[in-house]
C-alpha cells in the first residue's frame, strides 16, 4: 500500500495499481477515458495520448453490446461493479479476450462521477467459466480472510463510498475507517483501494 492510499485522487490509485485499469468520466460527452496506468497501455499497445479523450470501445471497434450496456446500467442504478468479457483488439490489430469490471463511484452527494474500469486477459481459446469460477474462488478465499468489519468496509467501497460516507454509514470515525482500509489492503495482498475493488466485484460482493 502507498502512504495515504485512502486519500489519493482515484487517476492517482490506478497509477499505482500493478493491473490494467482506466478512469472514466460520465458526466462528459460519450464518458471518455480521463486517466489510464502503464499496465493499461502495455495490454492494449495505445500510447496515454492516444486513448485519453475516447470512449473505452475503441478497443472493441465495435458498439458496445446491448446487454453490457445494460449490465452497466444496472450496476449503476444499485450501486456496485459489474464484470462482463469481451475481444478488444490492440494497436497492431491483434484480438485479445479480457474480463472487465466497470465499478461506479459517487461523489459526496451521491451522484455518479466516475467509472472505474480494470481488465484481465484471458486466453482466447479458454473452456467457457473457467476463468470466472478460479479468479472467483480465489477473490473469495482472500475476502473471507478479513475481518466482519473489513469486509462491511469493502463492500462500501466497491459501491463507490467515500471514506466520509463509510464512516457515517457504520458510524465510525474517518481516521478508524482508514486504518481499517490499510489493513484490509494488506489482508487482500493488493496494492491500491482500485485493486481492492476489483477483488470485491470477482468475488461478488
């Protein structure tokens, strides 16, 4: 974990994070990417310049699939992250199967600002679920290493909450919500609170 991890401007967690991950803004036109991390650009081939300002389908050259959408919006209306897979292709044409969690986060009034994007390659010619029940076993067996309280704050910070939001919620101080934050991101051997989201949203919290 990086000193003030709780604190830090989500562009500034997926920096840190060591998976492929994208910020995205919907409160701008067509919800473009607004910050990406090295590991995001190693997968996909693109240049930070080159994708932001673009809508994340640029990857699959395609529009998105109506039942994704839908996924999406369901997640947004009950506020938690949805994992869905799909073919991108990267800058040199090349497909690639990934599983992508998009996961909403809400401001201090409790509107949507921003989606949280990750994504894992996957082989393409894998067996069907296979992928989803090992990394679903394993994000369980670790989530079930925390504590009832790490694990009541996990799952508010997979819907998005803020840590003053988490707080109110479990009536607690801001200070105790973050040092639960700390020990739970070394609980779950993650490196960033982004991470710590996507394993919440794999195990199905």
């Amino acid at each position: 974990m990086q000193s003030g991890d709780a604190d830090a401007p989500l562009p500034a967690l997926i920096r840190q994070s060591p998976m492929a991950m994208c910020l995205t803004n919907p409160r701008l036109p067509d919800n473009p990417v607004i910050a990406c991390n090295q590991a995001f650009t190693d997968l996909t081939g693109y240049r930070e310049e080159d994708i932001i300002g673009l809508n994340c389908r640029f990857l699959s050259r395609e529009p998105t699939r109506p039942e994704v959408r839908a996924q999406i919006e369901i997640a947004r209306r009950e506020k938690r992250g949805v994992l869905f897979e799909t073919v991108n292709y990267r800058k040199d044409g090349v497909p690639f199967r990934n599983v992508v969690m998009v996961a909403p986060m809400f401001d201090d009034d409790g509107e949507l600002a921003f989606y949280l994007g990750s994504q894992v390659e996957v082989p393409l010619d894998r067996d069907n679920g296979g992928f989803s029940s090992d990394r679903r076993a394993a994000a369980l067996a670790k989530v079930d290493s925390l504590t009832p309280r790490q694990r009541e704050i996990l799952v508010l910070m997979a819907q998005g909450r803020l840590n003053k939001q988490i707080a109110h919620e479990l009536s607690l101080s801001e200070k105790t919500v973050k040092m639960h934050r700390a020990l739970l991101l070394q609980r779950l051997e993650v490196a960033t609170s982004a991470d710590a989201v996507r394993l919440a949203v794999e195990a199905g919290l």
